[in-house]
C-alpha cells in the first residue's frame, strides 16, 4: 500500500409481512409524530427538484410534494451523475441539500413535517457538483468536472449556506480524478473521497482551525472506487467498478489507521457487473450492481472483514438500471431507484436477502439521489 500525503478531512432488523406492501396505502402528510420520509431528486435539466414521499411503519410510500431546488439538473439518463451521495440528509434531519450539476449550485432545504422548505443555494465551487455530505452544521460538496475539488460551507438555523474560509480543496488526482463520493467519518474528523479514475482514496483531515488540513492518499484495492458506507467499528465499505468489466465487480473493505485507511478485505468479487453504490444495515452492506440489475449482499464482521453472503439478494432485471438506493434507519427497508425505468423500487430486508414490495412508477428518467429518515 502507499501512501501519499498532501491536504482533506472526511449502518438488520428481520421483519417478515403478511402481505405486500401497496405504495398508495399511504394518503396523509407527515404529522409531528411521524416524520419517515423518503427524497428522490429529479435532476431535470429544465428545473431540478425533490420529490418528498411520507413513508408508513410497513414502508408505504406517498407523495406529498415536489420542491424545487430553484438550480438545474443534467436531464441525463442512465446514471447520469456517477455518483453517490448527491441528496443528503443532516444528521440531525433538519436539513436536505441537493446538487444542482447543470447549473454548479448546492440548494439547502429546511425539512419540516409538512415537507420541504426551500434555505438557499449557493454556487458549488467548481464545476458539476454531484455529492454532498453534512457533520455538524459543516458540509462540503464534491466537484467532479476540471481541476475536481471539494468545497466547504457553514449552514445556519435558517439553511443559509455560507463557505467556510480555506474550504476548497483540490483532489489528488485533480483533473484526471472523476470523483464519486464525499461524506464525513461517523465522528466528523476526515472526509472520505473515491476517485474513479484514477483508483486513489482521498482522506482529508477536519481541523477546527483548518477544515481540510491534512490529506493522505491511499491506493484503492480495487480498480474503480465508487460508493461507500460504515460498518461495525467505523469500517469503510467501497464498491469498484472495475473498469466496467462484466462480472467483474468488487467490494472492499476498510479500517482506519492513523489519519489513513489500512485495507481489511480488498476486492471481494460478487461475479456481477457495475458495483456501485452501497448501503449498510447492521452487519450487511448492500451493492447496486447496475450492469447486473441486481444486488449484492455482504456480511461484514465486527473487524471490517467481507464475507459475500449473498450475491443476488434481489434481481431488479437487467433493463431496470439500478442505481442510487437508501436503506431506512431502523434498517427494516431498502429503497432503490431504477434509472432506465424512472421507478423506484421498495424492499424488506430479510436477513442477506431482500423481499420485494412495490415498484413505483412515472418517476423522471434523469432521477438520481436519494435519501431517507
């Protein structure tokens, strides 16, 4: 492993039901006492929004409300950010913010029980921001276009968005990097960046003085990282596309040493193709495999390692698309989007496998982000 230093800083309740789960059973706004809700951005390159959906204890789901995010999206299809993390909710969920691409803004929504209250947008610092993530009234966005950065902001009670002094920071691969992911380490102190193209790991250090002082830069154990999330004990648990070889995917896995990442499980394959977003319930993190149409589930033990339990714990098919997805806090639902169907499908998570709920249609093709409380 090497590693280079130069300057940044960056979670399976079983519940089996009687009956399918209808997402039009759900007809009432969220109410004080029931905030559950799932995000959905449109991306639409006419007028981006947020699709707002109040979500039922057996994970119904019904519209409530569109809200512009007052930027533009790409209006592409198919994966049209290659990202993760491009709507996110504070860990307080008393904010949303989402990326504008098009139009290189980042909008802050304050959320309340009745939905979305447009904050503000502010320009991204760079160009074709794609992923954004939040700790404690801090947030940074990810740039993927030109010299890719990431930027920093301050947001208030109000959602007004402020950047943070010394906040933009180059990634290491700069031009060449075509970055995926931003998003804090569960205690706040580092920020963690996939780059895809050029298989690094960025790990920018959070300093209260320095919100980015400090980076180390480490080699991806797989070619081609692209999402991540936590597992037991802080591990970090990256999908790799690898180079978009068929059936080739794999997921690795990591712990943290020092101000770097040490490799626990490198490139675990699934034998699907296009692993690219993960989501963690308990001790299994779940793989979007988009070229596959199907996803992929891996046991994670309490030391990071992976064990690949069960390659396809659920088949969405391969014209579907499968892209971005959020598994719900209490880890009982898993909700993935289908770009090349503008849907969205809902799952119960079934100890490594995933039972289908609905589908729900007429979404726009150019969806990606999404998230969830």
């Amino acid at each position: 492993m090497s590693r280079v230093r130069v300057s940044i800083a960056f979670s399976t309740m079983l519940l089996v039901l009687s009956t399918p789960v209808l997402w039009s059973q759900v007809a009432n706004p969220l109410s004080p006492a029931d905030t559950r809700a799932v995000y959905v951005m449109t991306n639409r390159a006419e007028g981006n929004s947020v699709l707002v959906y109040a979500r039922d204890a057996n994970g119904g789901l019904s519209k409530i409300q569109e809200a512009p995010t007052q930027g533009r999206g790409t209006g592409f299809t198919a994966d049209p950010l290659q990202s993760q993390g491009a709507l996110t909710l504070s860990r307080d969920g008393r904010f949303l913010f989402a990326v504008n691409a098009a139009s290189g803004d980042l909008t802050t929504f304050l959320v309340k029980p009745s939905g979305l209250q447009f904050g503000s947008k502010v320009p991204s610092g760079g160009a074709l921001p794609v992923s954004v993530t939040e700790y404690n009234g801090v947030v940074f966005v990810l740039n993927q276009l030109g010299i890719a950065n990431i930027s920093g902001y301050t947001v208030n009670a109000a959602g007004q968005l402020k950047p943070v002094p010394n906040g933009r920071r180059t990634l290491a691969g700069a031009a060449l990097s075509q970055p995926a992911q931003v998003t804090f380490t569960p205690d706040g102190t580092k920020l963690i960046v996939t780059e895809k193209g050029t298989d690094l790991i960025d790990i920018f250090q959070v300093a209260p003085s320095d919100p980015t002082k400090g980076l180390v830069v480490r080699r991806s154990s797989g070619y081609t990282p692209f999402g991540f999330a936590f597992g037991p004990s802080g591990s970090v648990i990256v999908s790799e596309v690898e180079r978009r070889f068929p059936m080739a995917s794999t997921v690795s896995s990591y712990r943290r040493n020092g101000d770097g990442l040490a490799s626990v499980s490198p490139a675990v394959p699934n034998g699907q193709s296009g692993s690219c977003w993960v989501a963690v319930t308990g001790n299994i993190a779940w793989i979007v495999n988009t070229g596959s149409g199907t996803i992929s589930a891996y046991k994670v033990a309490a030391d990071g390692k992976l064990t690949l339990a069960n390659p396809v714990a659920a088949n969405l098919g391969a014209m579907a698309g499968p892209i971005d997805l959020v598994a719900t806090p209490d880890g009982k639902f898993i909700y993935v989007l289908e770009s090349n169907a503008g849907a969205l499908a809902a799952f119960q998570v079934n100890g490594d496998s995933l039972t289908p709920l609905f589908t729900l249609p007429d979404l726009p093709l150019s969806i990606q982000g999404i998230d969830g409380r």
